[in-house]
C-alpha cells in the first residue's frame, strides 16, 4: 500500500470516529477500482474520491 493511501486512511477513521460514524455502517479500504473486493450490488453507495478518471474502464470501475 502506498504511503498516502494510509495517511488518507488513517484520516478519514480518525474523522469518522469524530462524526461518531458507527464501525458497522461505514468501512474504509485501498484497493484497485477494476479488483474492489466489493461484490456485486453489496453497497447502496460508494464514495470515490480523485481516482475514477484514472480507471482504464470507468463503466467496470
């Protein structure tokens, strides 16, 4: 894992914990936009932030 992605990490747990975010409704992870680890219609919504003009195939991403 690149180090800014673990700065950016260790950021936003921080600020959830500050937002009081419950651990079982929010989860943070790094990973490639084509290999998520995400099956197919798990979340309702995903946030990705300055990364998806980067994707080789937005559509997939």
């Amino acid at each position: 894992m690149r180090r800014d992605s673990m700065v950016c990490l260790t950021q936003v747990w921080a600020e959830s914990r500050v937002l009081a975010v419950a651990a079982d409704r929010a989860h943070f992870r790094v990973a490639h936009l084509e290999d998520s680890g995400l099956a197919d219609g798990c979340a309702a919504a995903v946030v990705c932030v300055d990364a998806l003009s980067f994707a080789a195939d937005r559509t997939a991403a």
